[in-house]
C-alpha cells in the first residue's frame, strides 16, 4: 500500500492484534469515563440531598421509607432507644487504630418501625476482648437527627466464610462480624427499616463520629482516562513508525 510514496505493508497477524489492544485501550479509556459521571452523580446526589428539610421518620409514610428515596437524606425521629442489647461492628480501623462501630435498635414512637441507629466508633483497647466502657443509653422518650444510610458492605472475605456468631463480650454487648437487615432481624426477632442512621455529632448517646461525605473523584478517574488515550495514541504512532516506511531516495 502507497500512502504518498509512503509504503505501508503490515502484516495481517499483528495488524489484527494490534487493532484489537488499541480498541481495549479506547474501551478502558471510555470506561473511566463512564465512572467519572458515575461519581460526578453521586456526589451531586449527596449535596442536593443534604441541602434538603430533615424529614420526619415518625410520619413518613411507609412506602416512601426506601434507600432509593432516603439515601443521604437527613432525619428526626422520635422514639426510644432499646437499651438491653448493644452491637459492636467488629474490624472498624479509623486513623490506624482498631475499633467497632456502636450500633443500637431505636424504636419509633406511635408507629410498628424499628431500626438500627449507628452511633458512632469506639476503640476496641489493648487487647482482643477488652470491653468499651458504655454509658447506659437512656432508654426514655427521645428526639434524635441523622443522616440516613445504607447498611454496611460486607467484607470480601466474610461474603466467601460468613462470621456470622455473636461473641458476647459483656451482658447485653454483642461483637458481629457484619450488619445486615436480615440478620439484624432475627437477632432482634422483629423487623427493621431497610435503612440505618448515622447519630449526628451534636446528639448525646453516641461515640466518635465524623461521617465522611462521597468525594466526587472525578477528576481521579478523567486523568485515567486521559492515560489511555494516551497510551492509545502511542501505539498507533509505534505501529506506525514500525510499518510505515518513507520512499527510497533515486
């Protein structure tokens, strides 16, 4: 093939391979993409959420008290704290130091509502069974805030061999290996909302809490993006350079 008395002659083997790299290089360039907007709408998601009026869980009504709807947004609730049973999220690690997430079952006031209230990161202490000092919750009429949010993934290794067994460190205060709404129900025999609350800093009855918001990290992901293309565009000028021969001088 003559290309402005350029001769042009790859062979069909590695043209083929190579057309097959440079689109999976493009591929991977549009995926980062793909999840820079994905991030980018989350982050939105979040900030248009939080500017909104708490809602009031005590009269939401019961088909709008989904994830989807509830996600981010922030929340009152008037109700009580069962103080009988408290769960510590067990392998909780925040600026290095081992600890739990406390979390508590609240129960909604003059509705059939219950659901787990995250309290906050206590630090697990010295050794494996030591057990954090608790100040009795008060298990009296309340009004609390916070933020609504999904139940805690599960880690890689507990979705392969499920940890599932409570350890009781102390009477009333369980060590778990992972959150969930069906578990959480039959430990606690009654049903739960499909959706936890993260305690805001200023209420009592929580520990250490500096809820971190999504970071958008879009930018992360278009400079990946970037990379590909580049990358991309460099093997076009290698295979190029590697094929494309200038004419013979007379």
């Amino acid at each position: 093939m003559q290309i402005l008395k350029w001769s042009f002659n790859p062979a069909l083997i590695p043209s083929l391979a190579s057309l097959l790299l440079f689109l999976f290089l493009l591929a991977l360039g549009f995926w980062q993409l793909d999840r820079a907007d994905q991030k980018q709408a989350i982050s939105d998601d979040y900030n248009f959420k939080i500017a909104l009026e708490p809602i009031n869980l005590n009269i939401a009504s019961g088909a709008a008290l989904t994830l989807n709807t509830l996600f981010w947004r922030r929340c009152t609730i008037n109700g009580r704290y069962d103080g009988s049973q408290v769960f510590l999220l067990d392998n909780q690690i925040i600026n290095g130091v081992a600890g739990y997430y406390v979390y508590s079952r609240f129960i909604v006031s003059d509705t059939n509502m219950n659901l787990l209230i995250n309290r906050g990161w206590v630090a697990m202490g010295d050794y494996r069974n030591h057990v954090p000092r608790f100040e009795p919750v008060d298990s009296g009429p309340v009004t609390i805030t916070g933020q609504i949010a999904a139940y805690p993934p599960l880690p890689g290794i507990i979705r392969d061999k499920i940890l599932s067994g409570q350890e009781v460190l102390a009477p009333g205060i369980f060590r778990i290996q992972q959150i969930t709404e069906d578990g959480m129900e039959q430990i606690l025999g009654t049903d739960l909302l499909s959706v936890i609350v993260r305690l805001d800093a200023g209420e009592t009855h929580g520990f250490w809490r500096e809820w971190t918001p999504p970071v958008s990290g879009r930018e992360l992901h278009l400079g990946y993006a970037y990379q590909w293309f580049a990358m991309a565009a460099v093997f076009v000028l290698v295979f190029l350079s590697i094929y494309l021969q200038p004419p013979e001088l007379p």
